[in-house]
C-alpha cells in the first residue's frame, strides 16, 4: 500500500505569531495544482499582544483551513534562533500550536529549512521573499504573486511535494513505512 496517495493534497505552513501563511496545493504524478492560499492573522483580533489568546486564533484557524481543504499531509517550516531570543521563543510557540492543530487534526507533518524550501523552489537557498513569491507564481501558474506569507507556504507545500515522495520511497525501501517512527514526520495516525 503506498504511503502517499496520488493524486495528493498538500497544505504548506509558514508559522508566524502576527500572521501565519497558508497555501493547498494538489499534487498528481509531476503536475501542481493551486488550491487556496492565504493568511491566518492574530493582530486585529487580540488587544495588548496577549499570546494564549493568539495560539488560540492560530490553532482555530488551521483547524478551520484543514477542515475546509482536506490536506493529505502538511508541511511546517522549521524555525532557528535568530538574533533577539525573545522572538525565537514566540515564533516557537506560534509554530507549536500549528503543529498542534495539524497533529490534532490527524495529518502527517513533515518540516523543511527555510534553505530547503528556496533550494526546492527557486534552485537558490539564498532567494529573497520577491524570487520565491514569482517562482511560487510561475510554478503554480497563477495570475498574480501571492503575499509573501501564502508564498512562503506554498513553497513549503511544493518542497513536500517533490521531497515528501522521495523520503516515502526511501521509507519503503528501508522498510519503514512511513508515518510514525521516520525522523522527517510528526504522525497522529497510522498508515
């Protein structure tokens, strides 16, 4: 039984305590296929900042979006330390509670770089926000560029896209099976 089915949807997160991008692709064989994309803001709706109030919308809202598109998989960016700590730690919580939803929600989560996603995108691990937004334009043939947020997650859905299939074959060969227990994926169903 393979482990991906084909064709496949995709949903790619882009984690952010202010505003968290969403993008669903379709994935059949070598062909993609754009779906939805968008934006889950906190900051409208929460006065002062209060951050479980936040999680809360960021949880909700993906919850909402899975119910809505009926992902086979997702894919989350992974986030390092950066210059201020205090950022660091709340973009984790903020990516925390999208791995959650998702997890909750029964999809398999694999995460890539920041650098895997450019590298798979626009063949350049350093491309800046404009590049992979008309990169994400052009391979999805869309009329016009997506916001860098939905872009980025796009992205995140592409890279699985094309990854997600290598790592499932490398699973079944190595008899692994992927799903829980393959150091790529978070699984909150067996396959």
């Amino acid at each position: 039984m393979p482990i991906y089915p084909e064709p496949m949807r995709i949903l790619g997160i882009d984690p952010g305590l202010r505003t968290t991008g969403f993008g669903v692709i379709d994935v059949d064989g070598q062909t993609l296929r754009y779906v939805a994309s968008g934006t889950i803001s906190t900051t409208r709706h929460i006065e002062n900042g209060q951050l479980p109030a936040r999680l809360k919308i960021l949880f909700d809202g993906l919850r909402e979006v899975v119910t809505r598109y009926e992902p086979d998989a997702a894919a989350v960016e992974i986030v390092f330390v950066n210059v201020n700590p205090q950022s660091t730690l709340l973009l984790g919580q903020a990516r925390g509670a999208c791995i959650t939803a998702l997890v909750h929600s029964g999809l398999p989560v694999a995460e890539y770089t920041a650098l895997q996603m450019k590298q798979a995108v626009a063949g350049y691990g350093r491309a800046d926000k404009a590049q992979i937004q008309e990169m994400v334009r052009r391979l999805l043939t869309l009329p016009g560029l997506p916001g860098p947020d939905a872009a980025d997650a796009l992205g995140l859905a592409i890279t699985h896209a094309h990854a997600g299939k290598a790592m499932a074959r490398l699973a079944q060969a190595e008899g692994l099976g992927g799903g829980q227990g393959t150091a790529s994926y978070r699984d909150g169903r067996s396959r």
